[in-house]
C-alpha cells in the first residue's frame, strides 16, 4: 500500500532532517509517529503524504513510485496538516464541501456529508461560521472533518489534538479509531503520550532518525 523505504529528506541544500527512515502504514491500524518537537514527525508525515520529495530512497503507493501529492490525493492519501490548511474566509462547512466537490461529489453529497462530518467533532452549530471567527481548537476540529468526509483509504493527521480539551481529544481519537475499522491505514503524528498509547504501533523519532520509544 504505502512504503516510505530508507527515507532521508533535507530542505535545501541543508543536512538532511530525516535520515533512513523506513515505514509501512497498515491497513486498519493506527501508527503514532512521535518524538520531541523538531525529530522530524511533520518532515515524514509531509513526504508520505507527497508534498516534499525524498533525498534519497523512495516513498511508493501500491507499488508506484508517489511522484507529488497530486499523485497522493489520486491514490487516496488525505492529509490533515498541523496548521489546518483551511481557508479563512470561507465558512467550516464551505471548507468540508470544497474539497468534496474537488474529489467529485455532488452538491448535494457534499452539503450532507459536510454536516455529517462537522457533527462528527462537535462543530454542528458552527458549520455557518467563517473559519477566521473559529478558535483555534474548533478550527483543528474543522480541518479533521474535511479529512473525515474524505473518506480515504490512508488518513495522515499531524498534531490534530494539540490544541483540544481532554473531551475533545478523546473524540478525536475515537474518530480516528473508526476510520481504522473501516480499514483505512491511519498515521497520526503526536507529542501526547496518552494519544500515543491508544495507538496501535509507534513509530519514535529522535533527531531525523527512527529511534525506541521511551517506557
């Protein structure tokens, strides 16, 4: 499925900031990418999900070289990014439908699983807000709900609890455990040790390189 095989990455020409990392999301499963801020948890979420292009050894999709994140969203890899990547002019039910309508739903598919979704994180009443009037919490909330209505088969979630309340963050992980049960391969970076253990692998990064997990 996806394949990150010896991955090294560098920005520029500056050293690498992930170095031989190998990972193999599974399906139905939920992989915690961790580690201190800076070990390389975005770098890798980033280039699995084809946004940033290997220095060396390769990143492939059943079977298939990733060659960019148009590729990625072809091959259904939904990526919920840390800093929510929404536009904050648009309402958080016109942010769930824009991407709906770009993947191919209908109108009307897109106007009801955008609520559904936006219920799902407890955002109903908020669907008509502009994303700017959002906390903070309720916009992280609201970019999970477009990851959700997406409905990929490989959702990878950067950070998405870091800025949410103890209930919050325990719906959050419950959605994401559903999404697992539905036999989507789930990647979800985070430097919450609670989130981590509800996960069921981990994968620990120290400095760029993979690493054993703290006890």
């Amino acid at each position: 499925m996806l394949l990150a095989d010896r991955v090294s990455v560098a920005y520029g020409k500056n050293r690498p900031v992930l170095r031989d990392v190998s990972v193999a999301p599974v399906k139905g499963r939920i992989l915690a990418v961790t580690g201190a801020s800076g070990a390389g948890k975005t770098t890798l979420l980033m280039t699995l999900a084809g946004m940033l292009r290997p220095l060396a050894g390769t990143v492939t999709v059943h079977g298939v070289a990733l060659r960019g994140r148009d590729h990625a969203v072809e091959q259904g890899i939904i990526l919920v990014p840390q800093h929510n990547g929404l536009a904050p002019t648009l309402t958080a039910a016109e942010n769930v439908q824009v991407a709906l309508l770009a993947a191919g739903a209908s109108a009307a598919d897109a106007r009801r699983l955008s609520a559904e979704a936006l219920a799902a994180v407890g955002l109903e009443a908020q669907g008509d807000q502009l994303v700017e009037e959002l906390s903070g919490g309720q916009q992280q909330r609201a970019a999970i709900a477009r990851g959700l209505a997406l409905r990929g088969e490989i959702l990878i979630a950067d950070e998405v609890t870091s800025e949410l309340d103890a209930a919050n963050r325990q719906n959050v992980l419950r959605l994401l455990r559903s999404e697992a049960e539905r036999g989507v391969a789930v990647v979800f970076a985070t430097h919450d040790p609670q989130a981590a253990a509800a996960c069921d692998e981990q994968l620990h990064l120290v400095d760029g390189y993979t690493a054993t997990p703290p006890r």
